[in-house]
C-alpha cells in the first residue's frame, strides 16, 4: 500500500496513525494512539497549481484540490499517504485551519485509538451541475445528510468564517512547485464553536 517513511504531510508521529482500508470507502486514514482534540495531524501539501488551468470535468470527483489563494491551488502527491487519504464524515472528528495560506487538518475532539480520522469535505450546496451527483456521503454517522454538500445555511456561514482567515499572511509559494513545509506549526489550535455548528456533530 503506502510507504509510511514516504509521509512528508502528517504532523503526528508515524506510530500515531495508519492507512488501512475501509469496509465501503476505499482507504481510510486510522489513529494507532490517542490523538488530544486540537492537535494539528497534517498539513495539505501537494504542487501549486493555478486553479482556472485545473480541468474540474476530467477530475469526476473534483476532492483533492485544496485552496490556497484565490488564484492557486494544491494538488497532492496522490502516490504518497497524507491527508487527502482521509475521508468525509457529516459528524468528522478533524477540522480545517488555516495558517499562513496552508490547510491544517486538527482534531476536533479526543480521538481514540482505532479510530478513522474523518473531516468534512465542505462542498458548496448542490446544485444542478452536480447531476447524478457522485458526493453521495455513506459515512453512517447518526446524523449523515447523504451527501458531501453543505446546505446553503452551512455554506454561507463557512465561507464568512474562512474570508477572515483568508487575510493572514501567506507563506511563500511558486506555480508549478511543491509548496513548501512551513519551518514550524502550532501546537493546538483552539476548538472554534463555529465547527461543530457547522458539521452536524
Ligand atoms: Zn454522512
């Protein structure tokens, strides 16, 4: 499967999580060891892409492309394990966090070990281009919606959220390169009520 040692984009220790494969879901990402809530786990690296020459069409699921400014994006290094492998859940255990322009995957609450490490994809509302729609969610959590897709409320609560973080300053970047590990990450990020609003937990 996955060369672990290849990991570049998980902040928790080696021996703290696993990919293993999931019963309906393809792979999933599991903690091996108690993860404490507001721990960052990953930081989303991948290439820097400019988001306008990504063709979404031929990318039928459209779920790996991460924001980073409003013209770029990163695109992950789909051989190697990180945090693209984690899947959806309506009720995650992991949340977004913006810091410096990077996306940092963290615990939403204490995760026990064996557990899968799941976070919400935050897609906007469907909408009609969204036929036949593959976002179908299956996470089985008590109060799955069925779909990946926020409701409009959800969306539009997130998006005012994410303008603030969008201002910070952004860590330096160059298109067509991999963006670069920051030299130091923070050691918790504060639990947010707006997160758990926002997923259905
Ligand atoms: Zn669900």
């Amino acid at each position: 499967m996955y060369n672990q040692h290849l990991n570049k984009m998980f902040l928790i220790a080696n021996d703290h999580w696993a990919v293993k494969k999931t019963k309906n879901k393809g792979l999933g990402v599991f903690a091996k060891k108690k993860i404490e809530a507001g721990t960052p786990i990953a930081d989303y690296l991948g290439k820097v892409i400019k988001t306008e020459e990504y063709d979404l069409e031929k990318d039928k699921k459209g779920l790996f492309l991460m924001y980073l400014t409003d013209v770029g994006s990163i695109y992950p290094d789909l051989g190697k394990p990180g945090p693209h492998l984690l899947n959806h859940s309506c009720s995650p255990n992991n949340w977004i966090y913006t810091h410096r322009g990077h996306t940092l995957f963290f615990a939403l609450r204490d995760i026990k070990p064996g557990e899968e490490l799941t976070i919400s994809y935050l897609l906007s509302p469907k909408d009609e281009t969204c036929k036949n729609c593959p976002h179908k969610c299956s996470c089985q959590s008590l109060n799955c919606t069925g779909t990946m897709h926020l409701s409009k409320d959800k969306y539009e609560k997130w998006q005012k959220f994410q303008e603030k973080q969008k201002k910070t300053k952004i860590s330096k970047y160059k298109f067509g390169k991999n963006l670069p590990k920051l030299k130091s990450y923070p050691k918790n990020i504060p639990i947010n009520p707006i997160y758990t609003q926002i997923s259905n937990n």
